[in-house]
C-alpha cells in the first residue's frame, strides 16, 4: 500500500508540474496566436497542430539524447528523474494547450477585439480580457493537456526509468505489473489512473461553470 501511494504521489507531482509549465507557455503563447496576425504565423500554427499529435515515445527519445551522457545538456544529470519526466511532458502537453488556446480565442466574435481597441484598451488589457471571454476553451485545452500526460508511458519509460521510489509512476507500473503477470495489481494500479485522472479533470471542469451555477 505504501509502494502505491509513492506512485502516486509521483505520479501527481511529475504530472501537474508538467501541466502547469505547459500552460503558463501555452495559453499566453496561445493567446499571442489567436489574437495578433504576423509573418510566419501560418506556418506557427501548422507546427503546433502537428505538435498536438507527436507520440510521447519521440519526445522521449529526443529529451532522451539532449540528457544522456554524450547531449548537449548531459551535464546536467537529469536523466532517470523526476525532471526529465516533467520535461518530456511539458513539450508534449504545450502544442495540445497552445493549439487548442488559439483555436478558442479565434472563435470568439471579431468584433469583441474592435470594441476592445476603440475603447483604447492596450494590448495586454485585450489579451486579458480576450482570455477570459475564451476561458471555457482554455480550461478544455489545460484538461486535454493534463490527459495526455498523465496516461502516457513512453517518453516516461525512456527519460524516467521506472525506477521504484524515485521515477515510477501510475502509467509505467501497470505496464510493469503486467509484464510480471500481476494482472490484479495492474487493473486496481489502472482503476486508480483513471479515479486520478477523473478528479482532477472534474475540478479543472467545475471552473468552467459560471460561479452562480456552483451549488
């Protein structure tokens, strides 16, 4: 029982790191792509879009030479910790709520940001309030982020390791359990995934209600 709470703690800590450093890049970087028009900005959101569908394995592996003892960051020793794995994750999670920020600021009427801007607001003031209008996508992209994370297993493995009591989180062990034939333990390891995903997303979901909603 203790082994499994240590996943999970780990699990939570790798992930939610993760998510938040993918959304404090994401959404502003979003944010900048939905509402401003520039050179080189079609083919910004062709690459996030691709992004949006990168298999974590590649991520993985491309962190993976960057962080072993020949990359160029190999001096850092973070290879098989917990900072590797928040690393492949935070490059997997950034397109999906980057991409989907974009999207759903550009769905918002037009003319929001022409009455923005003849009441002189500034361009920060725009992207704030821009933001909030476009909340409910934000949240959904910050949700879809936290999804791909939590439930993927290769970049984890390659960068991670799934070393007992330091790396190994929910996703790797049920592949672990598995492979050793432990199918009890890797169900009970897979329902606990999915509770972990479920109550997170759900109070990622509750901010998407307007506050007179929530009773």
């Amino acid at each position: 029982m203790t082994e499994v709470l240590s996943i999970s703690l780990v699990t939570l800590r790798v992930t939610g790191t993760a998510t938040l450093l993918a959304a404090l890049l994401g959404i502003p970087a979003g944010a900048m792509m939905g509402i401003f028009r520039f050179r080189g900005r079609g083919l910004i959101s062709v690459l996030l879009y691709t992004g949006m569908g990168l298999p974590p394995v590649v991520v993985g592996l491309v962190v993976y030479l960057f962080l072993s003892k020949s990359g160029v960051l190999g001096d850092l020793g973070w290879l098989f910790t917990e900072r590797a794995m928040i690393t492949a994750q935070t490059i997997i999670a950034f397109p999906l709520i980057a991409g989907l920020t974009m999207a759903s600021v550009e769905a918002l009427e037009p003319d929001l940001r022409l009455q923005l801007r003849s009441l002189g607001a500034t361009p920060s003031q725009e992207a704030g309030i821009t933001l909030y209008e476009a909340r409910s996508g934000v949240i959904a992209s910050i949700v879809a982020g936290f999804g791909a994370v939590i439930s993927e297993v290769g970049a984890a493995m390659l960068v991670g390791g799934n070393i007992a009591g330091h790396t190994r989180i929910l996703s790797t062990a049920v592949v672990l359990e598995t492979r050793r034939g432990n199918f009890g333990l890797a169900l009970m390891l897979g329902g606990l995934l999915l509770a972990l995903a479920f109550t997170v997303n759900l109070l990622l979901l509750r901010l998407q209600a307007p506050l007179w909603r929530r009773r």
